[in-house]
C-alpha cells in the first residue's frame, strides 16, 4: 500500500481529516454546521483572534497605564526637586553678586556720585536678573545712591519698605550676613526680591533687587483679584510705609504679593479663591492687629478693589475698579474710596 493509498505514514487522526488531536478536539465541541462548512470555521477563527487582541490588549494598556502613571509621578517629583535646586542656585547667585558689590572701596568716600557710579558699573556685569543696585545709610534710612534715578535722596519707608526686614537682618547679623526678603513683592508686574549686604568698608548697607520670575508674564496683564487698604484714612498722595496695602492675588495661585509701593509683610493675611462656573472667587482676611488700628463704630478708612481681566494670555483686556476711575492707585492712596465702620 503506498503513502497516497492512506497507509502507516499517513494515517488519520480521530477527526478523520488528519488534524491533531487538539484540531479533533475542538472540531468535535463544535456544532454540525460549523463542522462541514469552512467559512464558518473561518469566520470562528477571526472572532478567537480579535477576541485574543482584545483580551491582550487590555492587559498592555492596565500594564502601560500602571508605568505611565508611575513615570508621571516619577517625573513631578524630579521636577519639583529640579525648580528647587533651580531656586536655591538663584538665590545663593544674588546672595554672592550681593557680596561682590558691597566690597569696593568706594564707600569709605562717601560720595554719592562715584558710589553711583560704582553701582552702575556692577549693574552692567552683573546677571540679567538683578534689576536695580542701591546704597543706603540704615542710620538715617535715606537711599544715598541708586542706579534707578528715582529713588536716590528718599527714604526706604516710603520707596520700598520692603526692603526694610532685609537691611535690618544684614546689619544685625553682621560678619558679612546677606539679609533677604521672607517673599517676592511686585512692581509694575514683575516678582522681586531684596538682597542687602553690609559694605566692607563704611557703614552703608548694598541692596540689590532681583528678578524672581524672569520669565514670567507681566502680573498687571493677567487675570487677579487687587484690594487697597488705608486703615487709618491718612489718604496721603503716596504710600506712608507703614500700613497702606495694595494685596494682589493672582488666578488660580495659591499666593498673596505686595504692590511696588505696599508695606511687604504679609504675615497674618490669608486668602483662598475657588473657581466658579461664571468665573472664580477670592476670598482675603486680613486681621486688624495686622492693619495696625483699633476700629470702633464710624471708623474711617480707605478701600478699593480692582479686577485685572485677561482672555489670551497676552496684554490685560480690561481692568475694573470698584472706586477709582483712573489706574494710579497702586501709588496714589488718595484714589481709594473712603468706607465707614457701620455697627
């Protein structure tokens, strides 16, 4: 008997097609019709295969969802260690430029003018975020050289109070200590922050004010929430440096800054804001003890409230005030509204 007459090399399997025994298996635990007619075994076998895709497939995507969500969270946490080495590097880079400035010889002579131009000098040199240098006599508080024209013969109370804490810390530490602003404090919408360094020789203190946010968008020009305070009603044409407030509150941060003209600290003042479905609300508390009054029925006092509107992302489409009709209350209290304590 040869091969082709069915003999011992080809003999045929329990299905009687010559399968093997798992093909006569699952021939056999399938109906009759299925059996004899070959499109219906292929059609079965294309919906075995997509049903093993699928079933494969949504174990790869439990399995890439588990490592995106891992990596994702391996990759915040980078981040967020990267942005504060970022900050620590920025901040011992102004604290050594700082120190760099305050050890010229040019502050024994006392002269505004050559330590002005010192002061120029170093700004030139100096890294593209410090913004402005100053010199001042912690003694009588006076700004005695500047390289902002503006600011030189004022007082540090009424120019920059913020600039206050920073100078008191390098002057009562001493051997070389830079003082630094506890936060960023605003002006003309940009985040700043005072470093002051006691000069190596005479008996000045160095300040140097750096970009906290080079790269940020202009404050002034993006959605938040302004309010201005005058608690004792001294409705002076400048800020008095003592408890005059302009509180900025940025959308969607969870922050509070100070006006370029505002008494800095904002220690005791807190604020939250939610989003609406209109809009988003803000919400601040800011304690009397704080505001430096003792209120009592029919106290007076200065407010006003301000909403800066953004819609994408470039120069502020609009800004309305509760009271003001022109934007200078960020330098001029006598644009606020005057409110009285009811009972």
């Amino acid at each position: 008997m040869t091969a082709d007459d069915g003999g011992p090399n080809e003999r045929p399997g329990p299905g009687g097609d010559g399968g093997s025994l798992w093909g006569s298996a699952v021939q056999t635990a399938l109906p009759g019709p299925i059996r004899r007619s070959y499109a219906a075994k292929f059609a079965l076998a294309i919906v075995l295969v997509v049903l093993l895709i699928v079933g494969i497939g949504a174990l790869s995507y439990v399995q890439i969802q588990g490592i995106i969500e891992d990596d994702a969270e391996n990759s915040l946490r980078s981040t967020a260690t990267v942005q504060a080495d970022s900050v620590s590097e920025w901040i011992a880079g102004m604290q050594s430029q700082a120190g760099g400035m305050a050890a010229a010889d040019v502050y024994a002579t006392g002269d505004p003018v050559r330590i002005r131009r010192h002061l120029t000098d170093s700004l030139q040199w100096a890294s593209s975020d410090v913004t402005a240098v100053h010199y001042v006599d912690p003694e009588t508080d006076e700004i005695v050289a500047s390289t902002k024209s503006d600011y030189a013969g004022r007082q540090v109370t009424s120019a920059a109070p913020t600039w206050q804490d920073p100078i008191e810390e390098a002057v009562g530490e001493g051997n070389g200590s830079v003082g630094m602003s506890d936060s960023a404090y605003e002006r003309n919408g940009r985040l700043l922050m005072a470093f002051a360094r006691e000069t190596r020789v005479g008996d000045g203190v160095v300040v140097v004010v750096g970009d906290a946010w080079t790269d940020s968008v202009k404050i002034w020009n993006d959605d938040s929430v302004e309010v201005f305070l005058d608690p004792d009603s001294s409705r002076g044409d400048e800020y008095d440096g003592e408890n005059d407030r302009q509180l900025v509150v940025p959308r969607g941060q969870q922050r509070i800054l100070s006006g370029a003209n505002s008494v800095g600290d904002t220690e005791g003042i807190e604020g939250a804001q939610t989003e609406t479905d209109d809009g988003y609300r803000v919400e601040l508390a800011v304690p009397w003890s704080v505001q430096g009054v003792d209120p009592s029925f029919g106290h007076r006092m200065g407010s006003d409230v301000h909403v800066t509107e953004d819609h994408d992302g470039g120069d502020r489409d609009a800004k309305k005030a509760w009271f003001a009709t022109h934007d200078t209350s960020w330098e001029n209290p006598q644009t606020f509204a005057v409110v009285r304590l009811g009972e």
